[in-house]
C-alpha cells in the first residue's frame, strides 16, 4: 500500500524494556513487510527515547510496541510523552503482548489506538493499520 505522496506505509516495530522474547514481533514485521510495508525493526531491550528517536528519525507512520514483560503501564505513557513534546503524535501507536485487560484503558489514554493480544491473527494487524494510516495520510488511488 502506498501513500499519496508515492512511500510505502513506514511502521517502526520496537522491542522497549528488558524483555529479550522477539519472536512475535520477527513474525509481525515479517507479516507487514509483506503486506507491503516498509518496516524498520529496532531490535531487543530499547528504551523510550530510543523508540521516539528512531521513528522521527524514520519518518514513520506507525510504531508497533510489542511487549510481553509487564512493564507497559510505565513505558507505553513515557513513549506518548515523548512523542508529544516532539510533536510527533499523529504517528499510530498500536500495542502488541500480554496486556492485562484492567490495563487497556490507560494504554489507550496513553495514545495506544489498538492491542493486539497472543493469538491475534496477522490480517487483523495488517488491516488496523492500513485503515488508520489511511485516515491519517490518505492512500494513492490504485493501491
């Protein structure tokens, strides 16, 4: 999918904290790769401002968190500071991993505009984000 200015879709999949399982997040940059995304992987145990810094530097339009050690209720609301004070929070944060369902409401006002839990299939992934990147940039006629 591409945007109207000619790019494809930029989603930056990030590993924050210290939990060192990636294999979900190989499988789901894998899957928006070839879906027909630009996708950047930044790798294991990142830290907020690694996060921030590396999609503005990217230019993306989505960052995918996905986290499985628990420690969402205290990163997820320091990446949307973050992305606030650089004015960049019109980039779709979504959330993948164990995220308790007590913890979604603060996930969401902490800019999360969706969780996607173990078992979630890919093509519901996938189609989030076309959808709302869609609604934020618009699409080229034709894709």
């Amino acid at each position: 999918m591409m945007l109207r200015n000619g790019s494809l879709i930029r989603v930056l999949v990030a590993k924050p904290g210290l939990d060192g399982h990636d294999r979900g997040a190989k499988i789901i940059a894998r899957a928006l790769r070839d879906a027909g995304m630009e996708v950047i992987y930044t790798g294991l145990r990142q830290t907020p401002e690694m996060i921030v810094s590396a999609a503005i530097q990217e230019d993306v339009d989505c960052i995918g968190l996905s986290i499985l050690s628990g420690a969402h209720n205290g990163i997820v609301p320091r990446i949307h500071e973050l992305l606030k004070a650089q004015g960049a929070d019109d980039i779709l944060l979504v959330l993948g991993g164990t995220i308790p369902a007590q913890d979604e409401p603060l996930m969401k006002a902490s800019g999360v505009a969706a969780i996607f839990g173990p078992g979630t299939p890919l093509e519901t992934t996938i189609e989030f984000i076309r959808s709302n990147v869609k609604e934020r940039h618009g699409f080229a006629t034709g894709q």
